[in-house]
C-alpha cells in the first residue's frame, strides 16, 4: 500500500527546474544549448548583453541604416547559435565543449555580419552587380543560415527553405505552372544576400526591430514572477469551479501567451504545475496533457503579443496597423479559448469532478495585492491604442516593467537581474532570427519565380473557385506547413504560400492572415507532428499520440472558428456594428456549446448518440454566419436543451443507468 501511495506521489509531483529543462531540450529545438563553465560561459554571456545592448541602442536612436541594422542583427544571431547549439541532438561526448568547427562557424558569422557594414558604400554604388567576394560570402551566409536554422529551430523549416531554393535553380525543369526561367548560383545570391529580397527581407527586418524588443520585454516580466503571478491569479480565480485544475491550466497559459513566443515553452513552465493537479483530481493523463497543449498553443493566439507573429502582420499585408491586429484577433482568440473551457467543464462534468480544496486555493485578497504586476501588460496596449510606435511602446514598457518591479523586494530587478534579463532576450531571440533569415530565403523565391501567384492559382483551380473548398485546402496546406515550425516561422511561410489563394477569392486580407495564421499555430497540437502535445505528455506521463488526439479534440474550436471569421468579417470587428457582432458572438458561443457537448458527450446529462449528431449539426448551424442556418440551428439548440432537461427531471435513473 505505501509503495502505491509513493508511486502515486511521484507521478503527480511538480517538475523540478532541472527537469523542465530537460523536457524543453527534448521537445524545443531552442533549449539544446551548451552549458559552458568558465571563459566559454563568460563569452557567450557577454555576447548575449552585447546583442541586446545593441537592439536597445538601435532601437533609441533609429539612426542604424537598415541594411547595416539587419546585418549585425544576423551576424550576432549566427554566430551565438553556433556558440551555443550543437551540431547533433545528444553528442555523447564533450557535450559542452566548443568543438573546431564551430568555433570556424562562429568566425565565419563574425565576417558576414560585419561584410556589410564594412562594404556598405561599394555596395550601395556598384547594386545590381557583384564581385566574387560577395558571392562567396553571399554563398557561405545561405549555409550558415540554414545549418543556423536546423540546429536552432528544427529541421522542417530547413528542409523547406532548402527545397524552395532547389526550385529557384531547377526552374526550368519543373513541370506544368511550376516552370520558370530558373535563377543561377550568381543571380541567386545576389538575390538571397545583397538584395532586400532575400535573407535580409521583411521577416528578419521585423526579428531586428519589433520581435526582439518584445522579446526582451517578455524577459524582463519573467524576472518580476509575472508567470507564477498568472497561475496565483488562475488558481484563486478558477480553482474552485467544477474540474477547476484543468479551467486553471486555461486561464494562466492564456495569460502565459502574452509573454511566451513558444507553445511547447508554455506547456513545460505552465504545465509542469497544472497537469499534475489535474491528475490529482482525477484527470485521465491524456486528457490533462491535452487540455494544457490547447491552451499553451492558444497562447499564440491571445493579443498583445501573439507568439510575436503580429508584428510580422503589419509588414506582410500593409496599410494595418499593430493594434487593428491585436483588436481583430481578440474576439477569435476569446472564443477558442471558451470552447476549451466548455469542453473541460462538461468532461469534469462527465465524470464527476469538483473543484480544488479550499486548503490548496490562495485567498484572492493576497493575490490581488500583486495586481500591479499586469501594469506592464495593460501599458503595452495603452501604448498601442495612444498611437505610439511599436518600437516605442515596446521601449516604453521594459522601462516600466522595471520600475514596477521595484514595489517589492521579491519582484525587485536589481543589476544582477537587470543583466540577466539582457541576456535572456538575447537567448530567446536567437531563433526568431534564424528562423526569420530562413523565411527570408522562402520569401526570396516566392518573389522572384512568382510561385506565391502560381501556387495561389493552383489552389483555386483545384477547388473550382468555391471558397469553401479553398479555405479546406488552404488549412491542410498551413498545417503541413506549420509543422514543426515556431510562430514567426510558420507565419512568414503559410502567409506567402497559402494566404494569396484566399486573397484571390475577395477574402479581406486580415481575414486571410489569420486564417492561415491560426492554421500553422495548429499544427503544434496536430498529430503526427504535435510538438506542444508531445510535451505536454512528457509532463503527464500520457501516450504522446493520445495526447495529441485530445489536444486537438479540444481545441476543436482552432478548426472551426477560422470559417467563421473569413465567412463572417463582424468577428474580426472588419465594417460591421455593436449589434453585428453581439449576434455573432452569442451564436458562436451556443454553436461552440452544442459541438462540445457532441465531442464529449455530455451536456446537463449523458448525450445519446443521436442527440451527439444533433448537437453536432446544431453547433455547426450556430457557427456558420448565415441568417438561415442561425435560426435552424438556434431552434435545434433549445430544443436539445429543453430535452436535455426535460428527461434529467423525468428520469433520472436513466440519467443514472447511461452515465454508468
């Protein structure tokens, strides 16, 4: 009996720091790092300051010309990862050594970055031209930034960039639409490397100005406790409510999603405290696992900050600004994470669970007392909505994320944490900018083979024009896409493959970004490739297939709700009225309501099979943004209600025979 019980203690103890470590470097590409000791550890420290100590400068003085800007931003980016990430997944000796050759790498990222800014006159005089230098360096820099990307970020993205470029080469022997004139190696770098075009495009433009500096404020709010503050207020807030574990897991990685950039980061650090208390409660491990997959991964979804991918938005459809974004994604963002809520409340409901005791509930007085903690987060949005530029409120709220962590000593950021903080941003960072460099070669080809217009056509053609069918391609396309990839990555790719097709059909541009948006952000909890599920189940201790089959059942409302915002613009508040949109959010939440009760299979009393199809088809009426489909499904709904009612008073030992 004492062994069951330690058994039982340890699998639903918390995960030690060491141990979430662990996980990350399993499952996240970006935590493989070398742990240095010594002069190794104090260099990489200090080019880690340096680099943010750089992006501030450039930052306060814009005075960096852009090129030049981009340049030393990459060449800090590679020469870092090269430093610090090793060649394989688990070397199995001198783990945390430098090897030869990557101190050669990190020379040779030295020289690249600096080429540039070293040459910028010749350069600029002599453009549309270019010495062999400048190819050799443009062809060292393309490697680099791919063998940068695998290790950094993972191999999908390498192999994609690494296959678009195969085509800008082999352009004259592909068939049918695909066929262009080809590019050679000259013509190829010079595109990819001299070019605004290529490595030093839009998406690595927006890692140097906007991305980082958020990036660094994230740091900076991890330093203050802001992420335990988020489970402390999820726990006095949801802890209490039926299955109140898994609404807690909700509520916090919604939150944790306004400073993480990473589904599987927010699943280890958010997770390692909710998936054991919901195993304590009686959560299945799947389903624990699963309920933290979906909300970690909704965290990229939540404005502010969504996964940084926002501020990629700006520059990628033009003529919006950040905050038009933010205010567009929230309703959506709001509703996904209401249909996670409704179906953990009718599991929880299904099998009898209640809320968390009193004794492992903190009083909300004390919680509320750090209420100052959130300032930052509101400042950023005041900023935003006040006018002021991103890189100004971005600035603007590290600042007061310092001074508002000097209230209390044990929030207090003193020197040591202020460095510290540095250096985070710089580590955090570091696979944003690859991974950006690498989308830059994507976006390269796409621009100058035209393969985003062929591809687009090619989508529409194979639909027949109907939007429906487009929108069904276009999302398989963005989850494959979206593999593997993290959310500035899979944005830039899905955005310049997969978006026109929509844009195409009259689609508003908005509605077409996040549609393929939410898509990439989907694949982190969509088997076979589920990383965010995958971890989630190295914290639960669940089958990681399972895992994933129930994040995605969970988050069944990422799948739907998209068609709901492109087939109805009033969600993303794009020409519509208070009215509007008061009608289209209540009938969503009734259609997300009905769908949760068909995917668990219970509502106020166990669902029939044949009210579960019922349901289902009542929830997908709901959710369908026509005036007919709203009254059918609406008079569906009630009627299931009223059923659902009328036989628990009625009967209730069937109620009780079926939930047996």
């Amino acid at each position: 009996m004492d062994n069951k019980k330690d058994q039982s203690a340890e699998q639903n103890k918390q995960l030690t720091e060491k141990e979430q470590k662990e996980l990350l470097a399993k499952y996240d590409p970006e935590a493989r790092t070398r742990q240095y000791k010594g002069i190794m550890n104090w260099i990489v420290f200090i080019g880690l300051v340096a680099f943010s100590v750089f992006q501030i400068y450039a930052a306060i003085t814009q005075s960096i010309p852009r090129q030049t800007l981009l340049s030393i931003h990459l060449g800090f980016a590679l020469t870092l990862v090269f430093l610090l990430f090793p060649a394989i997944k688990n070397p199995k000796k001198k783990k945390n050594n430098l090897p030869w050759y990557d101190a050669l790498l990190a020379l040779m990222s030295i020289w690249v970055g600096s080429y540039y800014p070293l040459n910028e006159e010749r350069i600029v005089n002599t453009i549309g031209t270019i010495t062999p230098m400048e190819f050799w360096t443009g062809l060292i820099a393309i490697l680099l930034v791919l063998e940068a990307t695998r290790r950094a970020v993972g191999l999908p993205i390498t192999v994609i960039a690494s296959l678009f470029l195969a085509y800008a080469y082999f352009g004259r022997s592909m068939p049918g639409f695909l066929r262009h004139r080809g590019l050679d190696l000259e013509n190829m770098v010079n595109t990819m490397f001299i070019s605004s075009e290529g490595i030093f495009g839009t998406p690595l433009y927006v890692s140097a100005t906007f991305i980082f500096l958020f990036l660094l404020f994230g740091a900076f709010l991890v330093k203050t406790g802001i992420g335990q503050y988020f489970n402390d207020l999820a726990v006095a807030f949801a802890g209490k409510r039926v299955g109140g574990p898994a609404k807690v897991a909700i509520f916090s990685s919604a939150m944790q999603g306004t400073i993480s950039g990473s589904s599987v980061a927010n699943v280890v650090t958010s997770g390692s405290f909710t998936i054991p208390m919901m195993k304590r409660l009686g959560y299945r491990k799947e389903f624990a696992g699963g309920v933290e997959a979906a909300a970690s991964t909704g965290g990229q979804l939540m404005p502010p900050i969504m996964g940084a991918a926002a501020f990629l938005m700006v520059e990628f459809i033009g003529g919006v600004t950040y905050w038009e974004i933010a205010k567009a994604a929230t309703i959506p963002a709001l509703l996904y994470f209401a249909g996670i809520w409704i179906i953990t409340h009718f599991e929880a409901k299904r099998i009898g669970l209640t809320g968390l005791p009193d004794k492992d509930i903190p009083k909300k007085s004390v919680v509320l007392k750090k209420i100052y903690l959130l300032t930052p987060i509101f400042a950023v949005v005041f900023l935003l909505l006040d006018g002021n530029s991103i890189i100004r409120a971005a600035l603007y709220s590290i600042v007061i994320t310092i001074l508002v962590s000097l209230i209390r000593k044990d929030t207090r950021i003193n020197i040591k944490k202020f460095i510290e903080g540095l250096a985070d941003g710089a580590r955090t960072a570091l696979s944003v900018a690859v991974a950006t460099a690498c989308a830059g070669l994507i976006v390269g080809v796409v621009t100058r083979t035209g393969l985003g217009l062929k591809l687009a056509n090619g989508l529409v053609d194979l639909s027949g024009g109907i939007l429906l069918l487009t929108l069904f391609f276009t999302m398989i396309a963005a989850i494959i896409l979206g593999m593997g990839s993290p959310t500035t990555a899979n944005y830039v790719i899905t955005a310049t493959i997969a978006a026109p097709a929509l844009i195409l059909l009259d689609v508003p541009p908005l509605a077409a970004h996040l549609f393929v948006f939410y898509f990439g952000i989907v694949a982190d909890i969509t088997p076979p490739v589920a990383l965010a599920a995958f971890a989630a189940a190295g914290v639960s201790g669940g089958e990681p297939i399972r895992t994933g089959v129930n994040a995605a059942k969970l988050a069944i409302g990422a799948f739907i709700i998209p068609y709901m915002f492109v087939l109805s613009p009033q969600l993303l508040l794009i020409d519509t009225n208070a009215v509007e949109i008061s009608i289209s959010v209540i009938t969503a939440l009734a259609g997300m309501t009905a769908i949760g009760a068909a995917v668990i299979g219970y509502w106020y009393r166990p669902v029939h099979p044949v009210e579960r199809l019922l349901a289902a088809a009542a929830g997908l009426m709901l959710v369908y943004p026509e005036g007919i489909t709203d009254i059918l499904g609406a008079v569906l709904f009630i009627a299931l209600l009223v059923l659902q009612f009328v036989w628990k008073r009625k009967d209730p030992a069937k109620m009780q025979t079926a939930q047996a």
